[in-house]
C-alpha cells in the first residue's frame, strides 16, 4: 500500500459527525483519490461516542488501516480516548474553548482552535465541526475552493444566508490554521479521476435496481437498514414496489408471493429477522419460487451489538429452513461486490428456482468506499431462467406440469395469468402437476422422485459458479483464508507481511454454497502455514470448511469484539504464530481503539 | 361490419380441480368451494386470472381442489403471500382462503395488517373454531369453555371476534356467511370480488368431526341474516359495530359493512399504473435515472 492518510471525527451522536465525514469524503473523491470509511457507533441517537474513521489515499483504499494522522475531537471523551494512539506526526484539530488534551502525546501536533473568539458571537451547534474542517483541509495542503462548493451543495436548501455564514466561518478556519499550524510534510495528491462514494447497503439496493427487481419490502433493522432507505428513496424514478412490512415473517412471504407473480423481489434483513424468514427460505425452494435475500450480519446472539459488526450467521444460513433442499449463499468481499453480486445472485436464483442469499456484515453495508463510477453497471446481463409468461407462444393444447422431472431438475416456471397453464404452487410436497403427495396420495417413489429432480439442481449451480482463486504466490510461507468482507483487510495484511519477508499469499472466498470444496483442496495443498482469519468466535468458516473437505489449518486469527480487524491485527497474530514453540496457533486480537 | 364475439361463458365445472376433495363427508368446507367455483363462472373469471392462495389446514388445502392459478403457502401466511402476488400483478383476482387457526391465529398479525393496507383481495375465512387437522384442539374461535385435547377442562380463554377485529382494523368489506346457505354466501363472495379494496368473509364452516359443539343445527337455530332487516345500514361502521357483538340466542350473518371511499393498496401505489403490471414492465431502469442515481453519489 502506497501512503495513505486517515482522518478520523470522534463525538457524540447528535454532535454532527456525519456531516463532516461525508465532506471529507466528497473532497477526497472528487480530488481523484480513493476513500474507505468506517463508523464505529452506538445503539443511541443522542450522546455515546461514536468514531468515524475516513482513509484516503491513490490506489484503491481497502480498509480504514492501522492509524490515525489527523484526528478532529469534538468533545473531551473523545480526545481523552484516542489522543494516546496518536503517532508523532500527526495532529489534533480541536475547539480549545471546550477540549483540553491531557496525558503524553510526543510528535503530536495539537492544532487548537479557539472558536468563540473566531465565529464572533454566531451561535451555531456545529459551527466547531465547519472550523475543524476547514483548518483540517489547510493542514493536509488543500485548497479552499472545493470546500466552498461542497459547502454550497449542502446548505443550499436552507438558504444564502446560511451559505455565506457558513463559508464565512469555513474561511475563517482555514485562515487560522494558515497562521497557526504546521501542514503536513505530504500534502494529498491529486488524480484525473472522480470517484463516487457509497455504502455497502447503497451498492446492494442499487444492485437490486440493476437487477431488475420490481419488488422490494422491508422490516426496519440495523445494520441492513440503509437498503430499505435507498430503496425508497428511489423507488418512483426506479419503478420499484417498495413496502415496509409488519414483521420479517410478512417479508419473506410478499417477497415470494411477488416473485411468483413474476417480477424479481428483494429484502434485506439482520440476523434476528433472517430467524423469522427461515420458514420462507424453505417455502421459496419447496415451491421453486426464486427469492433474494440479504443478511446483513451484526454482532449476535439474539439482540447481540446491533451496531457492531460480526460474520456470525454463516451457519443460520446454511441451516436456515428445515430439510434438504438447494440454495445460493455469497458474501460479498467490498462494497463494490455487493453492487456487483446482487444481479449475479438474482441470475441464478432464477435460473434455478431457489433461494438466494446474500451474506453482507455491518462493516461491508455501513462502511462507505470510493468507487470508479463506470463499474456501476446498469446494463448487466439479466437472465430469468425458464419462465413461461403471457403472451408465450401458445402451448394451452399440451398438457403443463409445472413440476415436470427433467435432468437439470429446473422446469419450466409458468406465471399467473398465463392461458392453460393452471396448477398450485405448494409447500406440501407434491407430484409434477402440482397435486400434493403428502396426504392422500402419499407415494414414497413419487416423493424420492420430486426430491432428486430438485437436487438435481445443485450440479448445475456448481458448474455456474467460478471457484476462489488465489492471490499472490503458491508456495508462500504463509498463506490466509477469509471469507467475505475481510477480503480488504487481509490482502492489505499480506502486503505488509510480504514487505517484511514474510512470504504471503490469500484466498479469499465469496461463493458458500457452491463452496467449490475441490478446487479449495487443490489451492490449499500446497501452503505452507495456513490460518483463517474470520470475525467471529467459533470459526463458523473454518468449521464448514471442515465439514465440506475434512480441511484442518494450522492455525486461526479469530476476533468478536464487535469492530472489525484492523492490518496490523493480522501481521501481529501471523507473526506470533509463526514464532509460536506451542500448540497454541489461535490468535484473538486486541481491539486498541476505545469505541 | 364488425362481428362482437361473445366471451365463452364459463360453467361451474370449468373451476374443478385436478383432484377431489379429500376433506370429511359433511365438512362445511364444501359448500365454501362450490359457492367459490359457482360465483367465478357465472361472474365469467377466466380461471388464469385468479390466484387462489391459502396457508395451511383443512380449510388450506382448498387451492389444490379449484381450477385457478394456486398457492399453498405456510400456515398463517397466506395473505402476506397474497399481499405479494397482487402487488407484482393488479390484474389479477386473488382470493385467499384457509381457517381460523391459520387467520386468526398464527396469522394474526398479518390478518390485521393486510386489512389495515385495504389491499385488494377476498378473504374467505372457513371458520369451524376448532383445529381440524391437527385432530381437534382449541382454536382462537372456540368458545369459553369448549373441552378439546388441548383444553380438556375447558377453554378459559376468551374467543376472538373476527368480525369486530375486521372492523376496528379498517377492513373496507365485512360479512359472515354460512356454508349450510350457499346462495346467500354466493351472494357475498359476488360482493367482495367486486369490491376494490380488502374483502373479509368469515363463513361459518362446521367441522362434523372435531367440534359437536358448533354444529350445523346449532348455527342453523341461530343465524339471522341482516339483510332482512331492511333498516340496517351497511355503510353504517358503528351499527355494524354493534352488531358484530351480537352472539347467543341470534347470530347475524350477512353483509356487515362496506365502504368504497378508500384507495385500495394498488391504486394508492404510485409505481402502479397506466404501464400495466408490473410483473410485465422492462427489468432496465432509463439510462438517464441511472446517470442520475450516480451524479448523487459524486
């Protein structure tokens, strides 16, 4: 990783730290640099202490790194907590009438601003966080004029007044610090390209959209939350159905009964309402009816840390629903993926008339991350499987079985409203014309027929799949298995170990089910020293993976502190392993950062 | 000339299942599926334009003996389902059908907020206040004091009251019917298929097995319809209040209120519109959205 530089905001929630996070990322984006974003916050609306930390730099940024070089407290808690983390060089941009720094801070430099005496009798709440900003963008070497227009944007609703007083104290920031601080020794550079900057649950809903899904309904939970708001926000210019619905229950079920209607149904849920759907998980695949949905997981059991981030559901999905039956389960490796993935899982979900899951976590769906506009791609190929719609042409003389055994096990899905082609859609199992075969007509060979022809189905899912691959070197001295969004994190991990001469390599895996257990093998023969690297506390991956391949690693980098990992989390914990006389090859990383 | 081709006029036997019904000799539930088959022909329902969807019960396994587009769905979960179904295609006639533990119970929440929604649909509660399939347990209808194998000293319980519950949740067409009078129960299911907006029919559907208490003689003593009290007022929600709580000696069954002065949930959804269905619109969004979705994030 080339230089990169992080600013972070500590403060309570309600102090505003938001606005000037989405400020710094605008800037650094449009200034053609990438940006990772990540929210450390609380299950609070007002007070707590919530840290946004925001790295920018050239090359694409894939996590919020190990340190901090500007740090903005807007309150004592929060200097108090993070300014002995401090590394010389950087600095603290403050209010100097409410915060003072107390304990050591060697090569930090303290950037106070004293801001009654700059805004001149103006009363604004947030006026501190304007200063803050503005003096902050002096220290990093950038000019006023992007501030200005960013500033403009925001407030422009509210009016010119409060436009001019807003530029007015901006400008009196950055003026300040011209006089009073030392800049940095880099300033940040600057590129040709413009980013756009979102969030994990706007990638997803934006997925959807690209996807074609008509339908979208929702039950308010956290972390997944953001999808629903995109969603509908966007539903009129999108031409999507978005419903906020009574419980989770309710979703999956109007979900599934859009889908068989024929139109392509999304939700997007947390853990403890993916409980409710479980039911639904089975009735979408006993009925053949295609469903997406999204797990966004957080820290659990049950309510668990509804703002904190987890990869604890791994088994709730691979378990969800009762009895045999295929399914898709994905996660998403960044933000970028979760846009990306969400038309691919909808392709297959229909081609094969089951559900699909996507497994997103609250740092994927809550963090934000600069993406090249181009790869949003809207005119991504959508393929509906083999579904028979009105206007077909016309087949009302043969005889529709809308369950017919074929050898893909896929049959051809028939949509209400079509002439001739009646049957039911049940949850009971049933023959090929849809009668049920649970009752009356019970039929052991019947049954075992309908059961193979739907597994049938997992052969083809496989061969649709790509296996993992692998990054970086075979015959690496160490090499790193993750799964899903720690795919930033260790890839910046294992640069670090290769610049220090320890040899590195990563496998990162998207797709669960299919899990490619084969081509797994065939990679991970030839490491050396294997470790997974997951967020949680049992090592649900490494477990399935066990489960799949009877594959044992050599050791384990395991963390359910509720933040995620950090590079230096993972180097630290290799090179323990590695020096490790003992048995001893389960590592759990300290988070240092108080949040 | 132009020569004007009259629709082909359906018959009763045009909606008859692939197989036959499988429920007791006697059970309430056949009168319900042939006053449902009988209204959809002679109000000439092609029968791909209906969608049948229940959840899970005696009453439930209704889809599987009518001609119509089915769904057999998870118990309690049939108007969720529904709710789905007609959002994604207004075009279509949904009836959902099932029972009282599968409405009133387990899906009790829905029950009350589809109603809520006034979404577009007719639901035909086959209520016997007992659990049929499960082989005779007290259900949220049964009467306090009912002895049954999961209350055998008796429900201490107070019954729900499917209508007054209709009532209070904003359901825009309320009526009971009984299956021992299926042209009066036609009649009502011809109303809740015209009506635009959420539809109940609680029909009082007599398991001969399960409940002797609930039986065809004790309801036949009982019911009286409202529609021959000439001074009732179905528009009237508070005389229909009242009257939801009559029970005893005289049961009213019939019409108990309508009100059409509510957008059903698809004419209130804007995305719903001159474009037709939406199960038929194009999957791309114009790219001149699209450009505008991304300048947002810029």
């Amino acid at each position: 990783m080339d230089r990169t530089f992080a600013v972070a905001i500590g403060g309570a929630a309600g102090q505003g730290v938001a606005t000037p996070g989405d400020i710094f990322a605008k800037l650094f984006a449009r200034r053609g640099l990438h940006v990772n974003a990540y929210n450390a916050y609380q299950s609070i609306i007002r007070g707590g202490h919530t840290f946004l930390t925001i790295r920018t730099g050239i090359e694409n940024v894939r996590c919020f790194g190990d340190h901090i070089d500007l740090l903005i407290p807007l309150n004592q808690d929060s200097i108090d907590r993070h300014l002995n983390l401090m590394k010389a060089g950087s600095a603290v941009v403050y209010n100097s009438d409410i915060i003072k720094p107390i304990g050591p801070c060697e090569g930090v430099q303290l950037c106070p601003l004293p801001v009654s005496q700059l805004s001149k009798g103006s009363r604004s709440k947030v006026e501190q966080n304007t200063f803050a900003l503005a003096a902050s963008l002096k220290l990093m070497g950038l000019d006023f004029e992007p501030l200005a227009e960013i500033l403009t944007e925001q407030f422009m609703r509210k009016g010119g007044k409060v436009v001019t007083d807003n530029l007015d104290i901006a400008r009196a920031g950055y003026e300040y610090a011209a006089e009073n601080f030392q800049p940095f020794v880099h300033p940040l550079p600057k590129t040709d390209t413009q980013y756009a900057v979102l969030s994990g649950n706007i990638a997803l809903a934006m997925g959807g959209a690209a996807a074609g899904v008509k339908f979208y309904c929702a039950y308010p939970m956290s972390p997944s939350t953001g999808v629903l708001h995109w969603m509908a926000g966007h539903a009129r210019e999108a031409g999507i159905i978005v419903r906020q619905v009574e419980d989770e229950i309710g979703v999956i079920n109007m979900a599934i009964g859009a889908a068989h209607a024929g139109v392509r149904a999304m939700c997007a849920t947390s853990g403890g309402g993916f409980a409710l759907m479980s039911e639904g998980i089975g009735m979408s695949a006993m009925m053949e009816t295609p469903v997406v949905v999204i797990d966004v997981q957080r820290a659990g059991p049950s309510t668990g840390v509804p703002t904190k981030t987890e990869q604890g559901d791994l088994w709730q999905m691979l378990g969800a629903g009762f009895g045999d039956f295929p399914r898709l389960i994905a996660a998403p490796t960044d933000i970028l993926d979760c846009f990306k993935l969400v038309p691919e899982m909808h392709n297959l979900a229909d081609r094969f008339q089951c559900p699909g899951i996507i497994l997103s976590d609250l740092l994927l769906s809550e963090g934000r991350s600069s993406i090249d506009p181009r790869e949003l791609n809207f005119v991504t190929e959508i393929d509906r499987g083999e579904m028979i719609v009105a206007g077909d042409p016309n087949t009302a003389d043969q005889i529709y079985n809308r369950y017919q055994i074929t050898e893909s096990g896929i049959s051809p899905r028939a949509i209400p409203g079509v002439p001739g082609h009646m049957h039911t859609a049940s949850t009971d199992e049933h023959d090929e014309n849809g009668v049920l075969i649970s009752d009356e007509f019970t039929n052991p060979l019947k049954r075992r027929a309908m059961m193979e022809k739907r597994q049938r189905k997992v052969a083809g899912i496989e061969s649709a799949v790509q296996p993992p691959v692998l990054l970086g070197e075979t015959g690496a001295t160490v090499t790193l298995i993750g799964w899903g969004s720690t795919d930033g994190v260790i890839r910046e991990a294992a640069e670090i170990l290769n610049q220090e001469g320890i040899s590195t390599n990563h496998l990162q895996i998207r797709w669960l089910v299919p899990l490619h257990g084969e081509a797994i093998m065939r990679v991970l023969k030839s490491s050396k020293y294997s470790i997974i690297v997951e967020n949680n506390y049992s090592g649900q991956f490494a477990r399935y993976l066990r489960s799949e391949t009877s594959y044992v690693p050599n050791g384990y980098i395991r963390k359910y502190d509720g933040e995620p990992f950090m590079p230096h989390h993972i180097v630290d914990a290799v090179k323990e392993q590695l020096a490790s006389k003992t048995h001893t090859r389960h590592s759990v990383p300290m988070h240092e950062i108080r949040v | 000339m132009t020569t004007v081709v009259e629709p082909q006029k359906l018959a009763t036997t045009d909606f008859k299942g692939k197989v036959d019904p499988d429920w007791c000799v006697g059970c309430g539930d056949f009168g319900v599926l042939s006053a449902l088959q009988k209204v959809l022909a002679e109000m000439n329902i092609q029968p791909h334009d209906v969608v049948t969807i229940s959840g899970i019960g005696c009453s439930s396994n209704l889809p599987g003996f009518i001609n119509t587009y089915g769904m057999h769905t998870l118990h309690g979960r049939a108007l969720a389902v529904a709710t789905g179904v007609k959002m994604a295609n207004h075009k279509l006639h949904v009836i959902v059908t099932g029972g009282d533990g599968d409405g009133f119970g387990i899906g009790g929440n829905h029950f009350i907020h589809t109603m809520r929604r006034n979404v577009d649909l007719l639901y035909v509660a086959m209520d016997n206040q007992i659990y049929g399939l499960t082989t005779g347990q007290t259900s949220p209808t049964s009467r306090k004091g009912m002895k049954t194998k999961s209350m055998p000293y008796g429900n201490v319980e107070e019954p729900i009251n499917p209508i007054a519950l209709a009532l209070t949740a904003g359901a825009t067409f309320v009526a009971r019917g009984f299956s021992a009078e299926p042209r009066h129960l036609l009649d009502l299911m011809k109303q809740g298929i015209q009506h635009k907006g959420f539809a109940f029919i609680d029909v009082f559907s007599p398991c001969v097995t399960y409940n002797h208490d609930n039986t065809y003689a004790w309801f036949r003593q009982r019911v009286r319809k409202l529609e021959d009290d000439k001074s009732y007022d179905p528009s009237d929600w508070h005389a229909a209040m009242k009257r939801s709580l009559l029970w005893g000696d005289e049961i009213p069954i019939g019409k108990f209120f309508q009100r059409t002065d509510l957008p059903s949930l698809d004419q209130a959804e804007q995305i719903i519109d001159e474009r037709g269905p939406l199960a038929y619109r194009e999957n791309r969004i114009a790219s001149h959205v699209v450009e505008k979705f991304v300048s947002e994030l810029m």
